[in-house]
C-alpha cells in the first residue's frame, strides 16, 4: 500500500482488515467522470492511480490505455446492505439496461442474493448484491 493509499483516510480503521477493487481504466479523468454521477467523489489521483469513494464504498482504478470495453474481464462485488437503494441511486445515472455502459435491474438469485449489474465505460463489472 503506497502511502498516498493510507494518508487519504481520516479513519485508520478503514485501511486494514478490508480489500477493495483495482480496476483499469482507458482515462482516470474519463472514469472520474462517469463514476461522480454514480455519488463516487476522488479521495486519491495522480497519473499512475485514483481511489474514488461513495460513503463506505472504495474502487481503485490504475490506467490501462489497452483495455477493451468490450472484452474487459475485470469484476468487482459491491456488498451493500440496501441494494434497491444503491440501485435507486445510481438510476439517476440515465445508465441504459444493454451495451457498454449499462445498468442492470435488480433480481432475487436461487442462492438468497439480490443483485444487479453495473458495467463502466471500461468494461468493469461491478456486481451489486445484498
């Protein structure tokens, strides 16, 4: 963890005992974009990285000039206690239900999970599930 990483976090007990996503991006600038309509606001960014943030919600994205939207097998699961509720959120996007991005709706799986899909600009699958 580089110390930019850790001196961008008020709380300590953030930085340890958690993982989050490194996801690639074709413009940090592009990505900043997208995902500030989503409520994500940049705690981190210089030319080699960007930690954006949504309340408890962190996603690191590195640049990748090469990344292919349309064959980008990067993913992410975003756990959520409310998942209808981020849903909700993130509706306010105009994300379309197909292509690239896109925005899923929110279905019950067999296994007791609710989910739905949100695919970025880049291609990253973010899994949102309660």
């Amino acid at each position: 963890m580089s110390s930019h990483t850790v001196g961008q976090h008020s709380d300590p007990t953030t930085v340890v005992d958690r993982v989050t996503a490194n996801l690639p991006s074709r413009s940090l600038d592009a990505t900043e974009q997208f995902y500030a309509k989503l409520g994500f606001e940049p705690t981190f960014k210089d030319d080699g990285w960007m930690i954006l943030r949504r309340g408890r919600l962190e996603i690191e994205f590195f640049p990748c000039a090469k990344v292919n939207p349309g064959t980008c097998i990067a993913s992410c699961c975003v756990r959520v206690a409310d998942v209808d509720a981020l849903h909700r959120a993130f509706t306010a996007a105009g994300l379309p239900a197909h292509g690239i991005p896109r925005l899923t709706s929110p279905v019950d799986q067999l296994w007791g999970i609710r989910e739905f899909a949100l695919v970025d600009i880049d291609g990253n699958l973010l899994r949102c599930m309660s």
